[in-house]
C-alpha cells in the first residue's frame, strides 16, 4: 500500500544514536556544510533510502517498496509495511516509529471535482496542492530509471493507480500528528485504503463509443440535445481545454458562469450510462483489492 515516505526524527525529544551506529549500514556517506544557513550536515544511502542527519533532525526519505522488496513494482500490505519499519529501526539504531511523516505516496478516465487533469503519453494524473492522484504504466516508467524488471512481472502489463499526500496530512487525515508508528496500525491504513477507493470512485468514466440515448429522442430539439451531451461524454479532453479558455480569456460577465457551466457538464458525465469493457475491468479489478485490503 504505502510507497515513497519522508520521515523525521527528532533528536530534541528522542535518543540521539552515534554517527557511526546511524550510518553503520549506509553507503556513499558523505559530510555537507549549508552556507545560507551556516550549519553542517551528514548524508549516507540505506539502499536506496536517503538519511540525512543534522542538529536537529535525522530524516530518512525514499520507497519503502524499494528498500523492502529491492523494487516498487511489488506492493507492500499491513504486515509487510511492519517489517520494513522495523527493519530501518534495526539498520540506523533508531526507533524510526517516534519519527514523524511529512508525505505519504500512497485513458478514459475523466474529470475529478476540485482536481486538475493532465495527461501525458503513458500516465493520467489528477493534481490538487496538497494531494495528486496517478495512474501510470509502471512497467514502462521502471524501464525509464532503468529498473530491473522483476522475473515474476516480466511481459506483464501492470497498471499503477497511486495517492500522494504531500501536505497537511496530519489535519486531512485528522490525526493529532502523524508518526511513523501510525503506519503500521490498521485504522491508518484502512483510512488510507477508503480514500484511494473513494477518489477513484468520483472520478467520471467515459464510454469508447459515442452513445447518444435514442429513447429521448423524438424531435429535431431532443435529437441535437442528445448528440451534443454524447459529443461531451465522448471527447473529454477537448470539452476540458474548451471550459479553461473560455475561463482564462474571461469571456463570462459574471464569474458564477464558469462553476454553472462546469456543472452542467458534470451532470451530463453522471448521467452516462457507461459502456467501455476496460473501465469495467479496471473498476472491478480496484474494487477487488479494496475488498481484499479491508
């Protein structure tokens, strides 16, 4: 479930370990000094987690699915999460469970309310300042970073859905501060798991066929109705590009005229009776690890 952390301990109020013990497992450690703020700091890999140490803090940053499995192509599940944090406990001398956790990384799909969509050749994201949504080829992006494929997801097609929460997480998820030991309790991970499946949830599928609904046509007016809201249904994107341009030339007198047009048209998607055999794979296939997770 969980992928890429930032976590921080705090030295003020936890044990501070030696420098040695820190970095004993580490490689490429290395000493840095910060000349905007005149301070010092120690840097080191615990493969492929980055540990910085300074005055202060000591904060540990990368994929837990990477230093765990050696890849994130396999996912990590409550129990597994567990023995990769007691592992970075054991590995640093540190009781990583004290830190505290700054961000959480948790084509017919169509808008999100309050999200922007952007699509690039392999991947569709929904962006928010303090949250994003992606959906990627993970396959294709190991390739990219150049990766080794595990032998198991070779010739596999492997579609990545991910959230990231990147700020406020603590107050979003209503949690008196969040902390690493909170990771591996079942009450934050099936808070987790519900907000993956529910934002999915709100997203408007499309159907791959333009389908206008014959059954509410009966004249010239209804059947020019009916074609325009299956155009809408049918290209997304172009519908999208259309309602930011009108938005961003400031073509409306009054500004309550974007939010009524952008809602006509999200009522239009609700009411589309969805026939796309690959959203109904990816929706049963979501729908399967949700029930699995819970």
């Amino acid at each position: 479930m969980y992928d890429t952390i930032n976590m921080y301990y705090n030295l003020i109020d936890n044990p501070s370990p030696s420098v040695e013990k820190l970095f004993e497992h580490c490689n490429n450690k290395s000493e840095h000094y910060n000349v905007k703020n005149d301070s010092s700091y120690v840097q080191g890999d615990l493969r492929n987690m980055k540990v910085t140490l300074n005055e202060s803090s000591i904060s540990v940053k990368g994929s837990l699915c990477k230093y765990f499995y050696g890849n994130n192509i396999d996912t990590l599940n409550l129990t597994t999460t567990r023995e990769a944090l007691n592992q970075i406990s054991a590995d640093l001398s540190i009781d990583i469970h004290k830190a505290s956790v700054s961000r959480i990384y948790y084509p017919y799909l169509g808008q999100l309310s309050r999200f922007e969509r952007y699509e690039q050749p392999n991947s569709i994201y929904y962006n928010q300042q303090a949250k994003r949504l992606l959906f990627y080829d993970k396959i294709e992006e190991a390739k990219k970073k150049g990766m080794t494929i595990p032998k198991q997801h070779i010739g596999d097609n492997l579609l990545r859905y991910e959230l990231v929460l990147n700020k406020g997480i603590s107050r979003y998820l209503k949690y008196n501060g969040l902390y690493v030991q909170d990771l591996g309790s079942e009450e934050l991970f099936k808070k987790l798991l519900h907000l993956w499946y529910s934002y999915y949830q709100q997203i408007q599928k499309h159907s791959k066929q333009l389908n206008p609904m014959t059954n509410n046509i009966n004249n010239p007016k209804t059947a020019l109705k009916e074609l325009l809201e299956a155009l809408i249904r049918k290209n997304p994107e172009t519908v999208d590009h259309f309602c930011k341009r009108i938005k961003e030339e400031q073509l409306f007198k009054h500004k309550e005229y974007y939010s009524r047009l952008n809602s006509r048209i999200r009522k239009i998607h609700q009411a589309e009776v969805v026939e796309n055999p690959l959203i109904d794979e990816l929706s049963s296939k979501i729908e399967d690890i949700y029930i699995e997770l819970m």
